[in-house]
C-alpha cells in the first residue's frame, strides 16, 4: 500500500525530504511539474516525451539549469545494448558516411485505448497522436544516431480513429550531415509492428527492429548481432504495457548516480527534446504545407 500520497503535486514537491520527482503525468503536463521541481530544488526525471510544445520545454531547461538541479528523461530505448553499440560504431565514422537514415513505427492502437484515459488523443495533453505518443521514440533513435535534423516535409491524418490528433504520420527529412530519409507513423496498423530504424552508410547500414540491432557490411549479406544479451522490453507494437522495467531502472539509476557525481544525465533534457522538435517541425510543415527549416 502506499502511506502518502496527493491530489496536489505541489505538496509533494515541497516535501524537505524529497530530492528527485519522477514524471508521469500526461504530455502536456510535463513541463510545469518539472519547472516547479526544480525552483524547488527537486531533480527531475521526466518520462516522454520532454513536454510538447517549445516554450515549455525551453522553461524547463532554463530552470534546472537556474536552480542547479539535473533533468533527466527516459528514452528506455537508448539503454539498449545493441543500440548502445550501434551508436559507437556510428560515432566511429568505422561505416563511412551516413547516407539515408529512416525510421517507422507503425504501430496498433484500438478506439478502446483512447477511450481509456480522456488526456489520450488530445492536442492540449497528448500533445499529438502516433508520432508524439508512440512514434517519439522512434524518432529519438533516429535523430541520436544520424544528428540533428535540418529540414522536414511532414503531413499528418486522421483516417480511422475518433481523436483530435493524428493516427497516421509521414515526413521526409534532411540531417545537418547530407543525409535524407523517412519517418513514418501509424496507430492504425493491424497487426502491429515495433519500431523499424535503417541507418544507411557508405560501407555498411545499421538496422534496428524489434529491439533487436544488427549490423550489415556491404559486402556481406550477413547480419551480425550487435546485441550482447535478450531484448530488455518485449514488443509493445499491440499492447503499451507489454514491456519490462529495465530499462527505466536504468535510467532512475543514472539518475541518481549523476546527482552523486555531479554530471550529466545519460539522457538529459537538451538531449531529449531533439525528437520532440522533430515532431512539432512535422505538424507544423503539414499545417501550413511547406517545408519547415529546423535550423
């Protein structure tokens, strides 16, 4: 059972005895819990996506940053093993440059989920559907390993469900480093499938899918496993709460650790906010049709 607890954040938040606050309110409200964290004093670990709109997500990190306290958010994907060594071979520059990097996440969402939480499938709490919900993972991957997205041409739709925000996403994207490539997004999918990233370079491409991460030289048609152990979250492209723990009690670890020893989280918030600006550049080229510089 669970001795304390409050109907008002602001109580907990205000406790002495309380160092760090984990998120896990919707989207939307993200950025205001963590604000008032950190003018407390409080560590933040915020689950995804950071908060969904730029301004919220600029004030946050202007407030840790104010207040000396670390902001973390959880990207369970990045703790990976596989995914790990992926992005060291990628920082390498072992596979050459990055030529096309692209990503899906055509997932399955039934009308009943939305009905049961009223924040989901909303613009002003979910923040977006498919991409800022489930896809935002997706693109975090993808943006870690290929860098920072310059130009995105985006449309969103609504095709099969009764929400406010998208149930289908598509986007063509450049990287600052030349490379092009696709996301894609669905909630629609049935039967669903979980996350697909391919990573393409000049002497090999890195492929990612269902938690599982490979690498294929281009001379070889072989796939080597860069994964050392099991897939840490089980396929979550059907049902949401088909995962493991691991990888958040990664990340709380890190979390703690980095208080400790005064560093930076494994994924702080300037990290985390990259796949969020990805998506809000999305919505914002298929709202005024038009490509969307991010920079």
């Amino acid at each position: 059972s669970v001795s304390n607890w409050y109907t008002d954040s602001n109580e907990l938040i205000m406790r002495a005895d309380i160092d760090a606050v984990s998120i896990c309110v919707p989207s939307g409200l993200h950025g205001d819990i963590a604000i008032a964290c950190a003018n407390a004093k409080k560590h933040v670990l915020c689950e995804k996506p950071l908060d969904i709109s730029t301004a919220k997500m600029d004030a946050m990190i202007r407030a840790a940053a104010d207040n000396s306290v670390k902001q973390a958010c959880v990207f369970q994907n990045r703790t990976y093993t596989g995914v790990k060594a992926a992005k060291k071979l990628l920082d390498s520059g072992v596979l050459g440059r990055i030529l096309i990097a692209d990503c899906y996440s055509k997932e399955y969402r039934s009308p009943e989920y939305y009905k049961t939480a009223g924040w989901r499938g909303t613009w002003e709490l979910d923040g977006g559907g498919c991409l800022m919900n489930q896809g935002v993972h997706s693109v975090d991957i993808l943006t870690w390993f290929a860098g920072p997205v310059r130009t995105i041409r985006g449309r969103i739709e609504t095709k099969a469900r009764d929400i406010e925000v998208e149930d289908c996403a598509f986007a063509i994207v450049t990287f600052a480093n030349g490379a092009t490539g696709v996301i894609e997004g669905s909630t629609i999918s049935a039967p669903g499938r979980d996350d697909y990233i391919e990573i393409q370079c000049e002497k090999g491409r890195i492929v990612y899918d269902s938690g599982r991460t490979h690498l294929v030289w281009s001379n070889s048609q072989n796939l080597i496993c860069l994964d050392t152990d099991d897939p840490e979250d089980t396929n979550t492209a059907n049902d949401p709460s088909a995962f493991t723990a691991k990888g958040h009690t990664y990340l709380v670890h890190d979390l703690i650790s980095a208080i400790l020893d005064n560093r930076d989280p494994y994924i702080s918030s300037h990290s985390a906010r990259k796949a969020v600006d990805i998506i809000l550049g999305i919505y914002q080229s298929s709202k005024e049709n038009r490509e969307i510089c991010l920079f």
